[in-house]
C-alpha cells in the first residue's frame, strides 16, 4: 500500500512553523509487516530554529518486522540534519521476548566548528583557527537486555584518531 501524507502545523510558543511530507510502501501479511522507501522531510522556521530556518530528512530503505519469528531487519536507515549525515542499519532477534538489537552507526565526516555556529554554541578560541573542522564516526552497536555497547569504533577529530570499545 502507498503511503503519502503532508502535514503544516505551528508548535509551541514561540511558535515553529513545520511542514512535513511522508511518502513510502508498507506491506501487511498476517504477523509480517514491511516497510520501503520510507521518506519524511521537514522543514522547520521560526525564531529558535538555527539560522531561521532547517530541513530534516529520515529516511529508511527497508524493515521488515516478523512478529511470530520475533526478528527486525532495517536496511539503509539516512538522517540528514544540520549539516550532519548519520546512516545505519539493524536486525534484531527475539524482539518480544528479550530484544537483542544489533547494527551499525556512521556519522559521516561534518565540521564540529560550522555545527557549533550552526547551533549558536560559541566557538572556543584556539591557537589554530583549522581546529573543530572536521569529524566523523563509524562503529557497530549491540543492545541486549543487560548489556549495550558500540564495538569497533573508529572516531576521527581533525588529526586525531580514537578506535575502541564501550559497553
């Protein structure tokens, strides 16, 4: 089944004038349910937005959820915000029972300088005004019901690389 939608509305006080468009396919087969091509763009104003004004894209290529076998598969998942580029996917095992989530996570390579101006965060003063010009991170994430983590981090700052493991 298609799915198309726009929504415009202002929120809160002071007010953020948002509108939004959805479109993708879902598919329903008894305990199966997919989704494709799901996209959502919004484009946010009003006076506490950065810069006046931001368009926000999410996007997911694929999922497929299997409620009897109790899996997750999400393919090509996209946030572009910002200024920043975030993609990743999922699967996921015995996720009505005791959900073990498993995937990737890459922040593509943006300016943490440009960002903090983006945002209205002060720049902090440096020796070398190339500092906070470029960021980027890639890892593998695994939640469980008793233990998460990211493995194989690689996060880069300007010059500096750091790989590792939390959980």
């Amino acid at each position: 089944v298609p799915v198309n939608g726009s929504v415009s509305a202002a929120l809160g006080d002071p007010a953020i004038e948002v509108d939004a468009r959805l479109t993708g396919q879902v598919s329903v087969d008894g305990p199966r349910v997919a989704i494709a091509d799901l996209d959502l763009t919004a484009d946010l104003s009003g006076d506490t937005i950065p810069d006046g004004s931001q368009t926000g894209k999410f996007g997911i290529k694929s999922m497929a959820v299997d409620q009897d076998a109790q899996t997750l598969a999400v393919e090509g998942v996209s946030l572009n915000i910002l200024g920043l580029r975030v993609t990743g996917r999922a699967s996921g095992e015995q996720i009505s029972d005791a959900p073990v989530i498993t995937g990737r996570l890459k922040v593509s390579e943006f300016s943490p300088r440009e960002l903090m101006g983006t945002l209205g965060i002060e720049v902090p003063v440096t020796a070398d005004p190339a500092v906070l010009g470029k960021a980027a991170l890639d890892a593998r994430f695994r939640s469980a019901p008793n233990r998460s983590g990211l493995n194989g981090i690689t996060m880069q700052l300007d010059d500096t690389s750091i790989t590792g493991n939390v959980s």
